[in-house]
C-alpha cells in the first residue's frame, strides 16, 4: 500500500508508466501458471486489488470526500463499468486456456479500436478518414491472426481451439472498451481510488455472482494458488491498470494508448521464456498488423486527424 502512496506522489508519470506496462505483461504469464478457473483467477485478482487500496483511500480525507461526491448516475456508471469489466476478465482469462498467449494479449490491446467505434456510435464522437485506415487494417490483422494457422494447417501450433480463444479475446477487448466508455466521465469528476474502487468493487461483484452461478469452489486451492491470485492482484492489479489510471491525469491519453502496446511484446517474449510458448509466424506477422492498425487509431484519435 505504501508503494501505491510512493509512485502516486513521487515518480515521474513516465517511469510509472513504464513500471505499469511491465507490470501488465506478467498477467498473462501468472493466469496461464494458475489451474484455478478462469472466474476464479478474475474474481481473486479484483478482490485482492480492492483489499489492498481502499485502507489506503480510507485513510486519505480526499479520497473519503471522493466517495461521498458520488451521485446515483455516477454509481450507474460504476456499476456498468464494473460489470464490462468482470466481463473483459473472464472472457480474456478463458482465452488464454484455448489460444497462444500472443494472439490472446495482442488482440485484448485492440481495445482503442472499439473505443473510437463506441465513441463514434454512442457518443457522436468524430471518425476520421486516418482512424477509419487504422481499424481497417487492425481487422485485417484480427483476420490473418485467426485465420491464417487453420489455412496453412498450423492451428495446431497456436492452441487447442485459437479460432474460439480468439474469439474471447476479442470479447475481452470490447467490454474492455466498454469499461473505459463508461467510466471516463466517472473518472473525470472523482479522485483515482474511489473512482477504481467503486468500478473493482462492482466488478467484483459480478465475477462473485458469476462464480457462483457456475458452481466453481470459492476457497479449495492450493498455497500456490492463492500466491497466484495475490501476484495477478499486486503485479497487472495494483501496479499495472491501477497506476495507468493514476498516468491518464498526468500524461496524454494517445501516449498511453501506445504504451499500452508493449503489453503484447512483453507477454510474448516472457511467455517464450517462462512457458516455452514459441507464437507461430501467422500470429506475429498478423499481430504486428493489429498493432499497427491500433497506433494509427489511437494517434488519429489523439489528433482529431
């Protein structure tokens, strides 16, 4: 907890966002080390964030004055956001069961495409002639990634079902987009840990609902899971999406956007190491197609270009 206090107030925004994308390539690693059900890994994860900065926004008079500035549409906010984003966990972390940890981290980062969509569609946000360019080519790379091994008869190599694995992936990147529409009128308006709080706490929520209508055992896991839950929780949690909502006040949002983008690099290269998970070509010549297409979205959309 101390560490949140040291980062939020004393490292520069771009070391803290260095750390945090860093932090966020290990959680695909820690939920593919874990035997533990995939609403299980989420529901943990989210839970073991909350226990671990609400002391901390309790003990802050701004953060307490934070909460009680909350309105009955600011908590439907919450709510929403929570909910997208217990959908996002489950779908992302089921993902990775059935398809490479590549094609899955680098299709759940295609979330700023549909951010820009939503935006356009919901909020009559402008689509630029560059933006339209950079979701087009990013689907064309969605296209290569899930198709391109069951053309060239590889699919075996990138999973043991990665059309469908894919498939979650990119349901993990839609909600994900959905938790950042819902939430970024919220987040405007409250302090960083009661707006992450409310929204983990409402996420929470869903994934316990969700966990339960399922019939997953709460509490019957080994030691090594529960180090798991608390890694996915300390690592991706606290230090990872916690602290790139602290950056979104202190750096353009277009340069996190793409710092986000090392998160699918990362991964691969520590799934090579750790897990011996060698991506296949269609899946790195189609994800450097994805990401391209999102850079060009997520710099158009920062230009208005």
């Amino acid at each position: 907890m101390s560490s949140f206090v040291v980062v939020e107030n004393r490292v520069p925004p771009f070391a803290a966002l260095a750390v945090a994308v860093v932090a966020i390539s290990t959680s695909a690693i820690l939920v593919e080390w874990s035997r533990a059900p995939s609403l299980v890994k989420a529901l943990y994860r989210v839970v073991f964030t909350v226990a671990a900065l609400m002391p901390v926004a309790l003990a802050r008079p701004s953060d307490r004055a934070g909460f009680r500035q909350l309105r009955r549409r600011d908590t439907l906010l919450a709510v929403l956001a929570g909910v997208a984003l217990a959908i996002h966990f489950a779908s992302w972390f089921e993902s990775l069961r059935w398809t490479s940890v590549a094609a899955s981290v680098t299709l759940v980062q295609a979330q700023p495409l549909f951010v820009a969509l939503g935006a356009w569609a919901l909020l009559d946000e402008r689509v630029t002639p560059r933006m339209v360019a950079g979701i087009g080519v990013a689907l064309v790379g969605m296209a290569v990634m899930s198709g391109g091994d069951v053309v060239l008869g590889t699919a075996s190599l990138a999973g043991e079902r990665p059309l469908f694995g894919n498939a979650l992936a990119v349901l993990g990147a839609v909600t994900a987009a959905s938790y950042v529409l819902a939430g970024r009128s919220l987040r405007q308006r409250l302090p960083l840990l009661p707006y992450v709080l409310v929204v983990y706490a409402s996420c929470a929520v869903a994934l316990f609902a969700a966990t339960l209508a399922s019939g997953h055992p709460l509490f019957d896991y080994p030691v090594r899971e529960w180090l798991l839950f608390l890694g996915m929780a300390a690592g991706p949690g606290i230090f990872g999406h916690t602290v790139i909502n602290w950056a979104l006040a202190h750096v353009e949002s277009s340069v996190v956007s793409v710092s986000l983008l090392g998160e699918p690099v990362g991964s691969t290269l520590l799934a090579v190491v750790l897990l011996s998970e060698y991506p296949t070509p269609v899946t790195l010549v189609g994800g450097a197609i994805v990401l391209g297409g999102v850079y060009v979205t997520a710099a158009a959309r920062a230009r208005g270009t």
